[in-house]
C-alpha cells in the first residue's frame, strides 16, 4: 500500500504511525504541505491536523491515476477552535477522527456531510517515557509547552510562589519547549521535577499531561473545557493535591491511553494492514 501523510509539525502524533505502517512493508511519504509525486498514487492520504493541508487537497485535487484514495482526517484542538472544517470539501473525505470525545460534541451541529465519525485518544510511548528512577524531593516543578498565553504561562509566577508559601520555600520552576524529535530528551527533563504544572486554558487532549503520568509524576492542570472527562477530576490546580501514587499514574496510560492501542485504533480505521 503507499500511504502519504500530511501534517503540520507534531512529529509525536504522526512518526509513530508511520514507522509501524513501514514495518508492515508499506511505502509512506509525506510533508509539512500537501503535494503530489509524479507515477506515484496514494492509496491512502492521512491529514494529520484539520488545517489547510486538507483544505487544499479538497479543493485542487484531480484524480489521475485512477480510483480516489482513501482519505482520513485526524483532527486536533487548532482545527476545531478556528473553524477550517467550513472550507474542506467533504465528499473527498472518508473518515474523521477526533482525539477526544469532548473535541468530538464540540463538533455535533457542525455538517460533515455525512462523513463517520471517530474518537481515538492520543496515545504515550510507554517505552520513551519511562518510570522515573526516584522520588526523593528535588524542589522543581516544571512546564513544558509553548510559552503563550493559551498554555497559561501568565498563571506560572502565582504558581510557584503558592508552592513558595505553602509547600516548601525551596521550589524553584523550570520551564521545557518541545522540539521535533525531543522524546528523549524530554524523558531525561521529567527526572528532574517533583510535578508537572500544566494550567492550559484550551486544550483538546494534554499530551504533556500523559508524559507526565508515564513517569509517574502528579500533574497539576488548569480547568479546559473537557479535562475533568479526558484526566478525571483528581489533578486540578484549584485542589492542589499533591500527593504521588506513582504506579497508578503511569497505570492510567497504560490502560486508556498507550500508544500502541492508538497506533492499532488508527490502523483499523484506514485499513492499513
């Protein structure tokens, strides 16, 4: 089978499908932008992100080579919130998939024009991101992600001076950009602090939330819309619990959301065998 895959960054969602896709003996290609190759057809195209890519290729694409192929959308938060659904031509699309069912109702009035459906949570490398090696206190509680205003990176300072106050005067806060390609970078940076402080205002999943719990480590979260449904109502920063179980943490991945449950979820859904 070839297979193209079009994403928007985000290697953490679409590297892994791809790499297990090619382990099947199928041919992948792909990009940042939506394009064609000559003599070479996809049977299948996965939209990874609901944003131009696919707006593009609904609008400007001509079958040349012979029956359409297969096209899947997984859509995130970005395209739900900024409403690029109104420009895709659906009648090129098969399936949808929502990587939350909170994202999914966001979506219920909207018109898909009949086209199915699905919800396939975001899933963790349970092998990149492992049990951290000790829990012995290192005053550090830490926020990985963009540094904007939706992430809310204003509530940081408030934060920890409440850890300051409360907890213990030594917290210091560090502070973690992603990069492509940061996994294991990224697990390394988790060993160093005693929580993960998440205060987001938006989100549609909170990759960095399941990293977290991977490793064992409390998040503390800010009150998005669909976060007590996605994370349970037990990780909230207005509660400010802090106490760690973390083999339960890291249980809650691997049973609801590991990546190989969402790598074998997706599959099925584009048919790839």
């Amino acid at each position: 089978m070839n297979i193209a895959i079009f994403h928007d960054g985000g290697s953490r969602f679409w590297v892994p499908l791809a790499k297990y896709w090619q382990s099947l003996g199928h041919e992948v290609r792909g990009g940042a932008n939506y394009s064609v190759w000559p003599n070479w057809e996809p049977d299948l195209i996965l939209f990874e992100f609901c944003n131009n890519n696919v707006v593009g290729f609904t609008k400007k694409w001509v079958n040349k080579y012979g029956k359409p192929p297969k096209v899947v959308v997984r859509c995130h938060g970005v395209g739900v919130r900024l409403n690029i659904y109104k420009n895709v031509d659906f009648n090129y699309v098969d399936e949808i998939i929502f990587v939350s069912d909170p994202l999914k109702r966001q979506t219920d009035d909207w018109d898909f024009g009949g086209v199915p459906r699905h919800v396939i949570y975001n899933g963790i490398n349970l092998d990149k991101f492992t049990l951290k090696e000790s829990f012995e206190p290192t005053y550090k509680i830490g926020f990985a992600g963009r540094m904007i205003q939706s992430k809310g990176v204003d509530l940081l300072p408030e934060i920890l001076e409440k850890f300051k106050r409360e907890v213990d005067p030594r917290y210091e806060l560090i502070t973690a950009v992603p990069e492509e390609g940061r996994d294991r970078d990224m697990n390394a940076w988790y060993e160093q602090i005693d929580y993960l402080v998440h205060p987001s205002l938006i989100e549609s999943f909170g990759f960095v939330v399941g990293e977290a719990l991977a490793k064992g480590i409390r998040p503390l979260i800010g009150r998005w819309d669909g976060a007590s449904e996605v994370w349970g109502n037990e990780f909230f920063l207005s509660d400010f619990n802090l106490k760690q179980d973390p083999h339960r943490f890291r249980k809650i991945i691997e049973e609801k959301y590991n990546e190989t449950r969402m790598i074998q979820e997706v599959s099925k859904i584009c048919e790839v065998k």
